[in-house]
C-alpha cells in the first residue's frame, strides 16, 4: 500500500527512486505516516529528490527543506534506472566455485 513510512518523527530523503502505483487509486501515495495527526507530522522532514513517480504515485512531502550533506557523488534520475540495471540480475555460480 505504500513504499515509504514512518511513526516516530524519521526524517527522509529518498533521492532517484522509481515507484510505479498499482491501479488501485487508494494505493497511490507512496508514503505513510503511522500514529501520528497531520497536525504532528506536517513537522516531520519528508522530501523526494529526482525520484520518478509513475501511474500515478505521489509522494507527500512535509516539514521544512533539509540541506543535504555534501557528497561524492550525486543521485541519478530515477529516469535512469532501467538503463543502469539493463544487466542486473542473479550470477551464474558454480556449486563450490566462488563467484
């Protein structure tokens, strides 16, 4: 029903996801904020970054922006995940061969 939650005040970032929404309307958001009032969780840091939001999905965002910490290296577009995973997928292991 949802991809993302949390009760206790979580401060999230999700940055280059990709969440495509069954055909269901009522499991479109992909957030959920467990026990806790709008009133509450409207405080709480919740903000989607590049993430690809398909048939429909939406992410609530919430509370105030947060600076990200400086990194080495930058999420992706989530437009771009099925080109970086084209060849993801099990290995070809052998019974007592290290893969």
């Amino acid at each position: 029903m949802y991809a993302i939650g949390g009760s206790k005040n979580p401060t999230i970032i999700s940055q280059g996801n990709r969440f495509v929404a069954p055909d269901k309307r009522e499991c479109k958001e992909v957030t959920k904020r467990d026990y806790a009032s709008q009133s509450e969780w409207k405080n709480w840091n919740w903000r989607s970054e590049g993430d690809l939001l398909a048939n429909g999905a939406f992410f609530v965002q919430s509370g105030k922006e947060v600076a990200l910490p400086k990194k080495e290296m930058t999420a992706r577009p989530a437009s771009t995940v099925a080109s970086l995973t084209r060849y993801a997928g099990a290995l070809n292991c052998l019974v007592n061969k290290p893969c």
